[in-house]
C-alpha cells in the first residue's frame, strides 16, 4: 500500500492512540469496525473515585433518610470532592485548566 508521508504519519498516530499497530487498525477498519481511542491512563482511577464518592453521598443519603439528620460537614466534604474530580476529569479531557464546574454549595 503507497500512501504520502502525511498520510503515513496520521495512520500511526491514529493506530497508536487506538493501542494498535499501523496493520491492526487497517484489519479493523477493511472488517467494518470503527478503531477508538484507548482511554486516558488515569482514567480507571478517575471513575473508581468517582464510584467512591458516590457510595460516600449515598451512604449519607441512607442515613439522613434513616435518622432525619444530615451530617452537613461530611455531606459538603464529599461535595467538594467530586467537584474537584469533575474538575480534573474535564481538564484530562479537554486539555483546558481551570475548567468551570457548577456547583451550588447550599443546595
């Protein structure tokens, strides 16, 4: 197969961001398949703080509901977590600092 350099350079940038070799990601493509992209190194660790943090808020939950009472520090504790992890998901995926997550601490 001939093809330019250009196009050379962007099958193996392609290939390599898929976690294929150059003829891997031709085999896929020639069966139908659409190759993606493997996802960010850090991103089984980001969802598994995600899934933390959502145990901690439903653990929470549980227990206001069992006893009318909401332990208001820990509840904005595992607030501010999960805004900072939104955060840091954000910025690994868009590649953008600072990006704004809506968040109202009173509600």
């Amino acid at each position: 197969m001939r093809m330019t350099e250009q196009d050379y350079k962007r099958l193996t940038r392609k290939a390599h961001k898929c976690g294929l070799t150059r003829s891997g990601y031709i085999r896929q493509l020639i069966h139908g398949y659409n190759p993606r992209e493997a996802p960010p190194a850090d991103y089984y660790g980001m969802t598994r703080e995600l899934k933390e943090i959502g145990n901690n808020m439903n653990q929470i939950a549980f227990m206001a509901n069992a006893t009318g009472l909401v332990d208001k520090g820990k509840y904005y504790e595992e607030v501010i977590r999960l805004r900072d992890a939104l955060r840091r998901i954000e910025q690994a995926v868009t590649g953008v600092k600072d990006a704004p997550v809506d968040f109202d601490e009173e509600s």
